[in-house]
C-alpha cells in the first residue's frame, strides 16, 4: 500500500491539495510537499502518541463551548484558517478574556479581525508580518514565499485588509521579521493569547515558538496552526519533538494544536 502511494502523484495522494493548483507551480508543490509525504506521515503517527485530539471541552471547561462569538467578513481565502478553525479560536478568545494578543503571521488579517471582536473592549491585538521588501538574509520555504508574496495579490487583498479603518478595534500591525523582532515593541506585559502562523520550515517555527513561550502569561493560550498538515510537514514534526516537554493538545476537526496554561 505504502509502495502503491510513492507511485501517485501528491495531487492523486492528498486530493484536497488540488486547491493548491495555479496558485503555486505543481513542481514546487511536489517538490516540498510531495517529497516529505512519507516523512510527514511518520511524523505524525508518532505526534498523535504525545497529542491527543479533542474537543474544546477536553482542556477548557464545558461552558466555553456554550458561548457565542460574533464574526464579520470572515469566509477568507486560501492561507486562512477554516470556519471551525476560526469558530474555535473566536471561542477561546472569548472564553479567556485577554488583555494582549499577538498574532505572527497576520496575512489578510482575516483572523486579527475575528480575534480582536471577541476580545475584551480593552484588548490590544498585535499582529506580526513581514515588511513589503523581505529582507535578503530571510530564508523562507519556496511556497512560504509564495503565500507572502503572491497569495494575497492573486485574490485582491492585502497585509492587514480585513481589519484597515476598523478604527473601533484595537489592533495594531507591525511589520517585521518574527525571527528578529524585537517583542519589547510591543510592549512588557506577558500576553494571553498568541496565535503562531508564520514562517512554517523548522527553524522558524521554533524561534516563534520559544519566543511564545517566554511571552505567555500565567493563563495564557498558545495556537499553532497547520498541525496534522501534509502542506507544512515542519509544524508537525516540530511540536511532535516538543510534545514530550510541553502539554500539547489537538483540536479535533482543526489543524490546530493548542498549549493551555491554564
Ligand atoms: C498562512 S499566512 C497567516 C494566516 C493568518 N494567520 C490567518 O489566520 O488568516 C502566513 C503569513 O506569515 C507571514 N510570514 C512568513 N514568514 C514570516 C516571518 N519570518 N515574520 C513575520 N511574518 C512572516 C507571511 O507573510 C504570511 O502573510
């Protein structure tokens, strides 16, 4: 079986990646998804020993999931996150009353819109993405490339659009590269909830990570996306090498992966 699947195309393998097509070349596609298919499969055979999936109500009280949340122009594109992603998130927001969000990866800013509605009125949401003119000795995946600089354009957004003039949020974008900001920007008070959604090869995911880990409040919430994701086999593979230190979980139905404080 494992044999007849080397033999089919990345596309024939994981038929929902034909969404991908003409927004990325099939040659890159394959080239970083299709070659680490076998890993990815390994990585997260061995991710689901040390995450275990479940329902919001698995980690949070079962109230949580009894709340409404509120989301405008959320239907979003390719490189957002899903509706039961968002719903979830929108959720946790809700249910942990944050006073500081940070989001890296803030793409159209679809999510920072949703976050920052189900905040608090005094939240501020930070949200983090890389400045019009990346910098040379950035090292992106070729499809990472590909999301930050061409996704946006092909479906008329751009970084930050679904929240521009929402002057009755309190978001505030910052543009640089997660792996060198500097978090004093935005101030020293630890943070509630940080959302990681960058960069998603190895190395980048750990830096956000660590960094995540040492700005996290006491009852704080961290959220990866793409776990379980054969698009980005890193993010996987890195929280399943974490997992034994860190109490992670996975939220059923989502490629989400959560660490609660709490
Ligand atoms: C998948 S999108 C984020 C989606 C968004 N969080 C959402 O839920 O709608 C990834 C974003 O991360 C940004 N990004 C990639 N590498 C980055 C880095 N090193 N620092 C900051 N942002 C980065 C990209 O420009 C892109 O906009």
């Amino acid at each position: 079986m494992a044999q007849l699947d080397k033999q089919k195309s990345i596309f024939e393998r994981y038929p929902h990646l034909v969404t991908l097509r003409g927004l990325a070349p099939d040659d890159i596609i394959e080239q970083e998804i299709g070659s680490r298919a076998d890993e990815f499969e390994k990585d997260i055979e061995r991710a689901r020993k040390t995450i275990p999936s479940g329902n919001l109500n698995k980690i949070f009280p079962p109230e949580l999931e009894l709340q409404s949340i509120k989301m405008e122009n959320f239907l979003g594109h390719w490189g957002n996150v899903s509706i039961e992603e968002l719903c979830k998130i929108c959720l946790i927001v809700k249910f942990i009353q944050p006073k500081k969000i940070l989001e890296i990866g803030t793409y159209n800013g679809m999510t920072t819109l949703q976050m920052a509605l189900n905040a608090p009125s005094d939240c501020i949401t930070y949200t983090l993405d890389l400045p019009e003119e990346i910098s040379a000795s950035l090292q992106l995946s070729q499809l990472d490339t590909y999301v930050s600089k061409h996704f946006k354009d092909k479906f008329g957004t751009s970084t930050g659009s679904y929240f521009k003039n929402r002057n009755d949020l309190k978001i505030i974008q910052k543009l640089g590269d997660s792996a060198t900001f500097d978090y004093s920007e935005i101030g020293n008070d630890l943070i509630d909830i940080i959302f990681i959604d960058a960069a998603h090869d190895y190395k980048n995911k750990e830096i956000d990570s660590e960094q995540a880990f040492k700005l996290l409040s006491k009852k704080g919430v961290i959220l990866w996306h793409n776990y379980n994701d054969v698009t980005c086999p890193d993010v996987t593979k890195y929280l399943a090498d974490i997992s034994e230190k860190r109490k992670l979980f996975h939220l059923r139905n989502t490629m989400l992966a959560i660490y609660y404080n709490g």
